[in-house]
C-alpha cells in the first residue's frame, strides 16, 4: 500500500514537472485547473489503494470469524500453537540465590557416627541383668539376693522387694524380710510363694520369715537348668547389641579400613562378654549342684 501511494505521488511530481518544463519557454504560469486534476487524481488513486488494503484486513478477519464459528476444533488448536510458540521463547526461570541446585536429597542419606561405647554399654547391661536373674536362684545356703530382686505388686506397679524392705539372712536355712510398710505383708508374701524358688514364707509379727529347705538332687537339677536359661537370654541380647553396632557401622559410611578396625572391635567386645556370661552360668550351676 505503502509503495502504491509512492507511485500516485511521483507521477504527480512527474506531471507537475513536464507541465512546468514546456510551459517555461514561454514564460506562461501553470494552468491552475491542470494541476488541480492531477492532485485530484492523485488522491483518488490513494483512497483507492487505502480502501483495498482494509478490505483486505476485514476480509482476513471475517474469514477467521467465519472458520471459528463453523470448526472451533481449528480454531482452537490456531491458539494452542500460538501460545506454545510463544511459551518456548520466554527464558526459563533464573534460580534463586539461596537455592543450591546441586543439592536436592532431604538429608536421610546423612551419614551418623558411630560410637562403640554405646553398645558396650548395652552388653553391660546384659551382663548385670544376668547377675540379678542367677542372684534369685537359690542354693543350699540362704543368701538375700535371692529375694532382692523379686518383684512385688505394690502400689499399682511392679516393685523390686529391696524398694520395699530390707532382706537378711537370719541363719543358713533362714530368711528375714522386714517391710517399711506393714500393709504390704500380703502381697509381698504372695510373690514369693509365687517365685519359681519354692518357697513358703510365715508371718512373725511385722516380719516375714522365709525358710529355705534343703534341696535334693531333682530340685539342683531344675535350678541348674533355670540358671542356664538365664545363661542363654543374656547372650542373646549381647548379639543383638553387636548387630546394632554393626548396623551403626554401615550407616556411619566411614572409609573401609576404619570400617574393618570398627566391625572387628565390636566382635572382641561381643566375644568378651559372651564368655562372662559362659562363666557366671557355669559358676551358679556349680553353686547349685554343690549345695
């Protein structure tokens, strides 16, 4: 359009130039009714030239309308693509400064440290439960631990006996328990009656005689085989505090000759233990049988 409208006003220059030229030799002015339809023809040719291109654009338009109205399916799909062009020249996002991009995992994979002490610890604890569970079971000769640690219903929980009195062995065949609560005689009595040891306490005053018969060979046996029992729970829960420490290994993530050193510590600590625990059983089973 733009070139059409050139084209109107440099013929018009053209004309105006050439009427100009040949009117100069003799002096004479322009007609002024000339050169008016040449500007008039001039302007008749632009209008034209500007009303084609808007018939242009309204045709464009109304053909658009048109398509839209009779398949919205193309349409559609027209704007779809426009907008997905459009998407793929917008630059992505620039991350922020406090993000790391690098760094995504939520940290579960941290590696924790490993400590033997802890589970040293653990089969300590094996050890002198051990103790407590071999002091209960009797021999031939009265001892307090065998009553000690016996647990008593009282007050609405289980209480170890030594927080409720205090047990003493009178003579060989003979146990005391004196209460710091009187009223708790009964239950206190039922428990041992109860205990696996066998026995049968009396009241004598604000005292609880225990008796502690002679035991005959069947009834060292039964003892020996209880103290072996405890033998083997004890040893049990020293593995599982050795596979806690080698689990804790794993996940420490440490370089594989530490890893070595530190599996191989908590083996010697695991051996070492087992062995107090072969020896406390063998020496209770001795106790019992020589009693």
């Amino acid at each position: 359009m733009r070139r059409s409208v050139a084209k109107v006003l440099w013929r018009a220059r053209a004309s105006v130039a050439a009427s100009s030229s040949a009117s100069s030799s003799a002096l004479l002015p322009v007609p002024s009714e000339r050169f008016s339809s040449v500007l008039t023809a001039g302007t008749t040719e632009c209008s034209a030239a500007f009303t084609r291109g808007f018939s242009g654009l309204a045709a464009t338009s109304a053909s658009r309308t048109r398509i839209s109205r009779t398949c919205p399916a193309i349409a559609t799909q027209q704007t779809r693509g426009k907008k997905k062009k459009a998407g793929k020249e917008k630059a992505a996002p620039a991350p922020r400064a406090d993000e790391d991009p690098e760094d995504d995992d939520d940290g579960s994979d941290t590696a924790a440290e490993f400590d033997p002490a802890a589970f040293e610890q653990l089969m300590e604890s094996a050890i002198e439960a051990l103790e407590r569970d071999l002091g209960k079971l009797r021999t031939g000769r009265a001892s307090p631990g065998m009553l000690e640690n016996l647990v008593v219903q009282a007050y609405g929980e289980h209480t170890p006996l030594q927080h409720l009195g205090s047990v003493t062995a009178r003579n060989a065949q003979t146990l005391a328990v004196m209460l710091y609560d009187a009223s708790l005689k009964a239950a206190v009595a039922a428990a041992i009656r109860d205990s696996p040891l066998g026995f049968n306490p009396r009241e004598d005053g604000d005292t609880l005689v225990v008796p502690v018969p002679e035991m005959n060979a069947d009834v060292k046996r039964e003892v020996a085989k209880m103290a072996a029992k405890a033998g083997e729970t004890a040893k049990v829960s020293v593995r599982n505090a050795r596979k806690k420490g080698m689990d804790a290994i794993k996940r420490a993530k440490m370089p594989e000759d530490e890893a070595k050193r530190a599996e191989k510590e908590v083996q010697k600590s695991h051996d070492a233990f087992v062995k107090r625990c072969q020896d406390l059983t063998v020496a209770k089973e001795k106790a019992i049988m020589a009693a």
